[in-house]
C-alpha cells in the first residue's frame, strides 16, 4: 500500500526501514550518508595495485606530491580486502581534481581498481575530471585492448563468475578509455630513474592545478552579505552555466568581491582566466590580445594567433565549448568587450561559471546575463570600522578623534577607496590637520569622488606628484627596484616618495615589489596628465595609449613636452626620421611586443616601419635621435635592428627581454657608448649562448638573464661589474658554471642561480663582502645520480641574509656556521645514495652549529629522496634529538627528518610559524608554551602518541594534524580563535578536546577513521557521525552553519539531544536500532530532505508527528 503525506514547505522525506513496515523504496545508496561537500577535498587521487608498485614508485610519488603541496589521497588496496566500493573512495575520486591510474601487469587483476577506474571515467565526463594515467610496466595498447596480461585477467573475472557482464563491460569500456589518453609509459624505466620520473609527474600534475589565485587585501569590511547572495545564486545553479555581472561605482568593491568569489570557486574549476583591466588593457594591447589571454590561459598552451576580433570569437567557442571554465572579467566598459570574450553561454561547458564587474549597468543588459547584481556602498558603521583601519590601524577610532572619524565617514559616502584614501591621508597628521584637511574636503561635491581623491594628490610633494603619474601611466606591473633608477634623483629620496605613496594608499606594492594601483587613481592620474596638457596631445607629458603615441608621431612639430610614449606597430606603418626626431626630451620609450599581438613572423626579421626612415648602418647620422632617452623597453627587438638607430649614451635602462638576439648581434657593438647604464634585461632571449663583453658598462647594476634557456657562458669580463648588485642566471638550464671572476664583483648583494646545471659554485664566491640573497632552487631540472644539483660548496661570505639551496647533492650537512648573520635559511637535500646506506646526514641530521646562528628567523630543512625510500621504517635508523635552536627563530619547517626522535621547542618564544611532515619525532616538547605561534601543521608524525594543551595559545589561527597514525590524546582545550582546524586520518584518536564549539566559528576538517566526518567553512558545513564510540552525541544547536547532518550505527542511541540548527538542510540517520525520539524539525525553515534509515524503534507516526505541516513521501505497508 502506498501513501502520500502533502503537506507545504517540500520537505521530501525518505524512510526505509521502520518499525512496523515491511518495504519502502529510496533513494539513498548503502552508507551515502550526507551529501558531499562543495568544495574538493583532495586534489589527486593515486590508483594503484599495491603489491606491484607499493615498493619504490608509489612512494617516491606520493611523497614528491605531498612535498609540493599537493592534497593527495593514496588508496590502500590491502586496508580494503573484504570491504564493499563505499562512500569514502567514492568521496575520494569523487572530490579530486585529477585522478591518475597506475597501470601495472596486475591491475586488470584487481576488481578494486576496475571499479575505481570506472568511478574516474564517470567524472571525467560529468564533471571534467582529468586523468593521467601512468603505464607502469604494461604498454597502452595492452591496456586500451584487454590484451596479454588485462586479456588473461578478464578471463578469470570471468571464470569466476561473480560478475555480470555489464560490470564487466564497464571495466573494459574504462580501460579503453583511459588507454588512448596522453600519459606516461614507464616500461622500460630503470630502478633509479623512478624518483626523476616521479618529480616529472609531480611537476605536470602541480602546472594543471596551479591556479593564479587573486591576492585581496586583509582589511575587508562588508564583503560576506554581498559574496553570500552572489555565491547562494551560484549554488542555487551549480550545474548550469551562468554568467554574473557585478556593477557599480567605480572605488566601490566590484573587483574585490569578484575576487572573493572567484577564490571560493577556484577549487571547483581546471580551467580558469582571471583578465584584469578589460577598459585599459583593451585600449593598449587591443582585444585580440584579450582573446589570446583567455585562450592561453584555459587550453594552457602557447599563444593561438589572433589577427582579428571575429577570428578570435570563431577560435573560442570552437576550442572552449567542451571545458567547463571559471572566467572573471575585471573592469568591461563596452558591450563589445563581453561578446568578444564570453558571448553566450554555449561557448563554454555546462557548469561554466562567468562573472564580469563593470561601472556601467547598460553592459550588462544582454539577453546571457544571468544574474545583475548592484554592488551598493557601505552603511555608516561599516564605513567607520574601514576608515579606523586606514586612519588608526585598529577596529573603531580613539576616543578623542570620534567626531572628526564621523565626518570623514560622512565625506567618503560609504565608498570604499574613498574611505581608504582619505583614512590614510588622514592617519599622519595631528588633531589640528585634520580639521583643516577635513574642511577641505567638505567644499567637494558630493558625488565628485575624483575630486576627493585629487586632495591626497594635491598634498604630495613635487617629486611624489612626479613619481605617482608616471606610474598611473606607464608603471603599473614593474618591478619598484627597476623603477627608481629612472628618475634622476637620489635613491633614498625616490624610496621615501614610494613609501609615502604606499602609506596614503595611492599605490600599492605587492609581492616581488611589484607596482600596482586602483583604475579610479589610475584614471586620476591620467587625468592630471591630461588636464596639464590642456587636452592637447602634442604638449602631454605623458602618452600612454599607442593610438595616440602613433598620432603624434605624425606631427612633424618639435613637442619638448612629451617625456614618455608607448607605441604599437603594425606592419603598415611608415614612419620617418623627422617623426623621432621632434621628440628631443623624450625620457621613455616602449614598444609593444609585436610577436605576441601581432603574430607576424616577417615583421620580426624586417622591420619595415623603422628600416624604411632609419638607416643602420649609419651611426653618425643618427647620433642625435631621442637624445635625453633613459629607458628603452623593446620586446622582440629583430636580429636586424641596430640599437644604433637612436642616441643611447645617456640609457639608464634597457630592457630588450623576449627579442631574438644573438651572442652576435651587431647591436652590443654600438652598446658600448651606454656608460651609465644601470639595468640591463636580456630574461627569455632564446638564442643567446654567450653574453656579451661587460667592460663598457662598469656601472650596471642589475643584470636579467633568467629563462635563456641556450646560455652557456657568461663572459669573463663579468668581474669588471663593480657595481654590480643584482646577477639572475635562474631557469638557463644549460648554464653548467659560472666564471671564476665572479668573487670580483664588490657590490653583488642578490645572486639567483636556480633551475640551472651548475654543480659547484666558484670558490671565489666567499670573497662577495656584501651579498645578502643567494637562490640556488632546482624544481624543474633531473637530479638524478650524477645529474645537476650542488655537490660542493665553499666557504660563503658571512654578509649573507637569506640562503636557499636546494638539490644539495653532498654526503654531509654544508657547513654554514659562519653564517652568523643569516635570518633565512631554506635547505633541501638529495644526497646521492638513496637507499639509505649512507648515513652522513643521519647520524647528525641537523648540526649543532646551527643553534649559534642568533640571527635567524625562519629555518627550512627538506630531507629529500633517501627518505622517500625509508617511509616504510617505523623507527628511525640513528634516533637523535633536535639541537637546541635559536631563539630568534619565527618560523621552522621540517621535512622528511626521520633520524629526529625528540624536540624541545620550549626556548622559541617568538616562533610563530611551525611546520613538520614526515618524521619520526615521538615527543615534542615545550610546544603549550609557544605563545606567539599562529600557525601548527603537524603531518605524518608517525610515533607522536600525544598533542599536550595548547589551549594557551591564543594567536594560533591554523592548526593541521594530519596522517599522524600512532596519535592518541589531545590533551586539554583547543585555543578559542582558531581560524582553522584540520584533524585527519589520525586512526589511533582516542581522546580530544570537545571540537563543536569550534564549528559555529571556525572552519573545521575533520576525519577520524570515518566514524567522525565534519567540513565546514564560510560556505556552510556538513558533520557526519558514524558509529563514534569515543563520543557523546552532544546539542548541535549552536552549529549555526550546519547545512547537512549524518548519523550512523549509534546503536544505542535513544534519543538526539538538543534541537538541530536553523541552517540544516539535509538530515541522514540510519542503522540507529534503538532510536525513538527526534528533535522538532516543524521550525527548520531551510530543511528540503530527510532520510531515515534502519531505525527499528522508530514509528512511522513520530516521523509524521515531527514534520508537521511538511511533504512526506512514505511508500510501503500501512500500519497506521
């Protein structure tokens, strides 16, 4: 008899099981439980036949994935044997980003395997899973066929008989599938190239993950109300593709809650493209540059040619219409640009998701756009909690300065940059300046936000002003230390001009020192420059757009105004010597890179719009062209231009990166007259083997050699750069030695060596008195037997600040004890003998020498490949105890220490970072004590048997325990403002601090042998509860960010205590035989799905009772 109870709200409820019923229908698979989180848990999942591949590659690459970061989860066949395909392997390959198969001779053997392959292919084609499979000792063709070895397999699955044939076919349909993707075929792979091919895998499968995630600053202020209705839109539409646009004033958030969103959905997505300053960018470069970004970005190939808009639109959705992409357009000014980049929603996969922020609504009113959102300012007090960020540094402002905070709040109007602009104009002045400042802003116009802006602009100083336009123009994305050789001033007073810009928050420099500011000041910028002029272009000092610049190199007129010019060629252009030459106080020049726009292999080698006018080989005639010129930005320059062509003496930087030159180019030669040039950048000129002759260029300061990837010999006369300070050779991976004569250069402070072939570094290098940064990182090169990596290592300078080397190839620890002035220090080893027979290092894994460098704030030490190889060992081969560190340490990170047993961290007050992964260590002591510390990772500690109580340390923000096996006891309470709690696979867990008062306020990760399973994060949560003997079902009323609740197997369970949060959902309970009472769900106003399950003692007239006024679908034998 079947039955229907409608009531409203559709709630569906799904009831198997219950007392007095004899069969129900459901939905719910065998142990599903909750429904999986949004987000992906593990980033690869490693499928594998254990007793083929369990000894040597396994581990080498699950170790190589862990030590780059990568969450990665490692099926354990044998932990399985006897156990049915349950929900947490189909969590596991369901939440990973890319799966890879092992395929060995036994693979075909293993009915666990076949069914994880079949798993991995069915999220391929419903969510664009990526597999890389890796054919280990069998060929593809013996995989894609069922042939040999697989042939022989299914033959006895079929013997068997315990299979029906559409499992069967399903199994083959997989292997024939994954067979014809692109992998790794390791046949014929000797033993000891395993842990190179490992590190190539690693690498592949790190460049498909890595993501550009979007820096946004700390101090947010009412941002979560407008990402949580813009996410729940998105959740509501999860599968589909939508496409979001974000619009509002300009200084208003736009891009900064785009960010947001765009980070939280970046873990969904393989394919992603972040195209910043769509108005600007589209002006400069054009939008076939835009299209050939996204592209690029989203097939992660090399450049597609583009020669023009409709190519471009035809290219996209012929290429992108099967990937499901996360696509965010930052600053769309024209209907144009959108149906240029993403024009309907076939273009791209189902589930694609495409947010666009533009300042004009209009844009947005097109038949695609999905969801309109209005960005609107911000109410008073969120106003007042920004302004106190920027004015006081602090969360509300200081007594004595409350009315003058309330009117500039008032002034501001609720617009963020505003808010931030005039807090920080505001935060150096005394009580009296801010009267007279604040007035000053009040005679505004209200809506005149440029204008209020122009008031922190109109307070800089001449060289400030200066510094600040030449950057809204032309110096956004360069490099500050570049930067400041350009104006002819003294370096301390360009470096205090920046940092008052930075303070006042007119720029921002980021990470690598790169400047960057808002469009609004951006566009002020511009408009200054503009106003000056008068709006006449021939008198601008400054001309950014290359329209222009091509415009004005048409008027013949002497223009002594214009200082700097950007320029774009085309092969049409035709340009004279007069057009240059009536630009006598012209100090920058750029030339867009014409391969990347314009993709015309011919104007490279001859290029038409300057060889027409300017001859080469007449240096004379020439002598006087742009004269005053000081920094020369030309990308491809062709083989063929001389630099000859202008007047150069006076070049203070030239920067010819991505050009074709050669060690032969007739150009160093009229080089030679640049006496004061301070920078030079020749990074990615393919076909430079052999630098040029330095002794011309005494004063160079900095030279870029990075990613020449056919160098081979830097020039002796490298030693005659005196005043060198800055060498990168990094990424010239054919680069095998530097000069011996490089000890002679006196001024070098920063030397980057990485991802290069050097083997041993000059002994001449201890005579650097003043270098501070050595880099010598090899992530990309072989470091197998013999192959590259540091073997030796002489005596470094004792001026050194920062050392990192990596690959350290030697037997022993170096020895560094004379580097008593270092604060950074970051060691990677991979001695030559692998196997753990040479034991140099493990005797005395970390000298005690080290604990003399009193100077030193972050210590990282990474045992490499001889560990990978001993991961299997339960106790260390020569147990030692970490010497006694310096206190003066703030962050330790250790890797791969298996020779550690002990530690005693208690003298490390001011540690605030401490990071350990696979070691031995059975006791850390001192660790209560460590009240600065802030961020704990503990993973892969294998004999540590207990955490003490940390619930003193009240700056811990993150905290991971993870793969700690032998862990029992926590002991005590968690500290109270935890940010962040990470606790899995710590299967020996017996006792531990009560976690759900964390849930309501910090994001939790949890799973403790998947009896205790909870997720939550801004988004929501979900905690599943199965059979836990270790706890007490407590109230879960104060997990306020629950969405989804399991339980299971609390076979003595009567009743739930408490009531269940308004946040819930979906409600799981099953196998919970002594049940009979549940909480009131009639109040749960969000709850859409209950599943019951199993629960004998409970009536069917309770369940009704409860959910009083809602839908409930019950089919089965009425007992009622």
């Amino acid at each position: 008899m079947s039955r229907e109870i409608k009531q409203k709200n559709n709630v569906l409820v799904k009831i198997d099981g219950i007392a007095g019923s004899t069969s129900f229908t459901h939905t719910a698979s065998e142990g599903q439980g909750i429904a999986n989180s949004s987000g992906y848990e593990y980033e690869v999942f490693l499928s594998f036949r254990g007793e083929d591949t369990r000894t040597g590659f396994i581990d080498f690459l699950y170790t190589s994935m862990k030590d780059a970061g990568i969450r990665v989860y490692k099926d354990d066949e044998e932990l399985c044997k006897g156990e049915k395909f349950g929900p947490e392997l189909l969590r596991a390959i369901n939440q990973s980003k890319i799966s890879i198969p092992i395929f060995s001779k036994g693979y075909a053997s293993s009915v666990w395997c076949l069914k994880e392959l079949v798993q991995m292919v069915e999220c391929q084609k419903s969510r664009g899973q990526k597999i890389m499979p890796i054919f280990y000792d069998v060929a593809p063709s013996v995989v894609r066929h069922q042939i040999r070895v697989y042939g022989e397999a299914f033959l006895t699955h079929e013997n068997k008989k315990r299979y029906d044939e559409e499992t069967m076919r399903k199994w083959k349909a997989a292997l024939t599938t994954v067979g014809e993707l692109d992998g790794w075929d390791l046949q014929n792979m000797a033993d000891r190239k395993e842990g190179e091919m490992a590190k190539t895998v690693t690498q592949k499968v790190f460049d498909e993950l890595k993501k550009a995630y979007l820096v946004v600053s700390n101090n947010l202020v009412g941002v979560d109300s407008h990402v949580e209705k813009i996410m729940k839109e998105i959740g509501a539409h999860i599968n589909e593709t939508r496409i979001i646009g974000i619009h509002g004033m300009g200084g208003i958030g736009k891009t900064t809650i785009a960010k947001i969103i765009y980070n939280e959905l970046s873990n969904e997505y393989n394919n992603c493209c972040f195209l910043s300053n769509i108005r600007d960018t589209s002006k400069r470069k054009g939008m076939e540059y835009l299209q050939q970004q996204l592209i690029h970005d989203i097939l992660k190939t090399k450049w597609v040619k583009i020669t023009n808009i409709d190519e471009g639109i035809k290219t996209i959705k012929e290429r992108l219409s099967n990937k499901k992409v996360l696509i965010l357009l930052d600053d769309v000014e024209e209907k144009d640009h959108m149906n240029a980049l993403v024009g309907e929603h076939d273009w791209f996969g189902e589930g694609s998701k495409l947010i666009v922020t533009t300042r004009r609504k209009d844009v947005l009113h097109v038949l695609e756009m999905d969801l309109r959102y209005e960005l609107t300012c911000l109410d008073p007090n969120q106003s007042l909690q920004l302004f106190s960020k920027y004015a006081f540094r602090r969360e509300s402002p200081t007594d004595d300065y409350i009315s003058q905070s309330m009117r500039a709040v008032r002034i501001a109007g609720g617009l963020p940059l505003a808010i931030e602009v005039i807090g920080s104009l505001l935060s150096y002045k005394n009580k009296e300046d801010w009267d007279d400042t604040l007035n000053m802003l009040e005679s505004v116009p209200h809506d005149e936000v440029r204008k209020k802006l122009k008031i922190s602009y109109d307070a800089l100083n001449n060289l400030q002003k200066r510094i600040f336009l030449y950057i809204a123009c032309h110096f956004i994305g360069c490099c500050k230390d570049i930067v400041v050789y350009f104006w002819d001033a003294s370096k301390p007073f360009l470096e205090a001009a920046l940092e008052v810009l930075q303070n006042m928050s007119l720029i921002k420099i980021g990470k690598d020192k790169i400047l960057w500011m808002h469009d609004q000041l951006r566009d002020l910028g511009r408009e200054i420059v503009c106003q000056e002029s008068k709006m006449n272009m021939e008198k601008q000092r400054l001309v950014w757009n290359p329209e222009d610049g091509l415009n004005l190199l048409k008027i013949h007129e002497e223009k002594k105004e214009v200082e700097a010019l950007h320029l774009k060629f085309d092969d049409e252009r035709r340009f004279t010597y007069k057009d240059f030459k009536s630009l006598p106080n012209l100090t920058f020049l750029e030339v867009d890179d014409l391969k990347e726009n314009f993709c015309a292999k011919k104007m490279l080698l001859w290029p038409k719009w300057l060889s027409y006018a300017l001859p080469t080989n007449v240096f004379e005639r020439n002598s006087n062209l742009l004269p005053r010129l000081r920094w020369l930005s030309w990308h491809n320059i062709p083989p063929t231009f001389k630099i000859a062509n202008f007047s150069i003496e006076n070049l203070i930087i030239l920067d010819l990166s991505r050009s074709e030159i050669t060690h032969n180019w007739k150009g160093w030669r009229h080089m030679k007259v640049i006496k004061n040039l301070k920078v030079l950048n020749l990074a990615n000129c393919q076909r430079l083997k052999r630098t040029p002759n330095f002794v011309a260029h005494s004063n160079l300061e900095h030279l870029i050699l990075s990613n020449c990837e056919s160098l081979i010999k830097i020039d002796r006369s490298i030693y005659q750069l005196k005043c060198l300070i800055f060498l990168d050779v990094s990424d010239c991976g054919s680069l095998q030695r530097l000069p011996e004569t490089i000890g002679n250069l006196d001024s070098l402070t920063k030397l980057h060596i990485s991802d290069t072939s050097i083997k041993e570094v000059p002994d001449s290098i201890g005579m650097l008195k003043n270098l501070k940064v050595m880099k010598m990182r090899n992530h990309h090169q072989s470091t197998s037997k013999g192959g590259p990596g540091v073997h030796a290592l002489p005596r470094l300078p004792e001026s050194l600040i920062k050392l990192e080397l990596e690959e350290w190839r030697g037997d022993t620890f170096p020895n560094l004890s004379n580097l008593t002035n270092l604060k950074v220090l970051r060691l990677r080893f991979d001695p030559p003998n692998c196997d753990g027979k040479s034991y140099g290092l493990l005797e005395e894994p970390i000298p005690r020498w080290i604990g003399n460098l009193s100077k030193l704030e972050s210590l990282e030490l990474i045992f490499s490949k001889w560990t990978a190889s001993s991961t299997n060992l339960s106790l260390p081969p020569h147990p030692c105890r970490l010497p006694r560190l310096p206190s003066s340490l703030s962050s330790l990170y250790l890797i791969h220490c298996n020779s550690l047993c002990s530690m005693d961290l208690s003298n490390l007050r001011k540690l605030s970072s401490l990071r350990i992964w696979n070691s031995a260590i059975a006791e850390i002591e001192g660790l209560g004590c460590l009240e600065n510390l802030r961020v704990l990772i503990l993973d892969r500690i294998r004999q540590l048997a207990m955490l003490p109580d940390l619930s003193k340390l009240n700056k811990l923000r993150y905290m991971g325990v993870n793969d700690c096996g032998n862990l029992v006891e926590i002991q005590g309470e968690l500290p109270r403002f935890l940010d962040q709690l990470q606790i899995y696979n710590c299967d020996s867990l017996q006792e531990f601090p009560d976690v759900f008062n964390l849930m309501g306020k910090t994001n939790v990760y949890m799973n403790i042998r998947n009896q205790m399973f909870a997720y939550f994060d801004e988004g929501g949560g979900w905690l599943q509860l199965d059979g836990f003997k270790q706890m007490q079902i407590p109230d879960l009323s104060n997990l306020d960010r629950m969405k989804d609740l399991s339980i299971e197997r609390f076979h003595d369970l009567v009743e739930i205590p408490g009531e269940l949060p308004q946040s819930l959902e979906t409600l799981y309970i099953g196998r919970c035989e002594s049940l009979q009472k549940l909480p009131d769900l009639s109040s749960l106003k969000g709850l859409r799905e209950v599943t019951i399950r199993h629960c004998g003692k409970l009536a069917v007239e309770e369940i009704s009772r409860l959910c009083s006024e809602k839908s409930i679908k019950f089919v089965g034998e009425d007992k009622e």
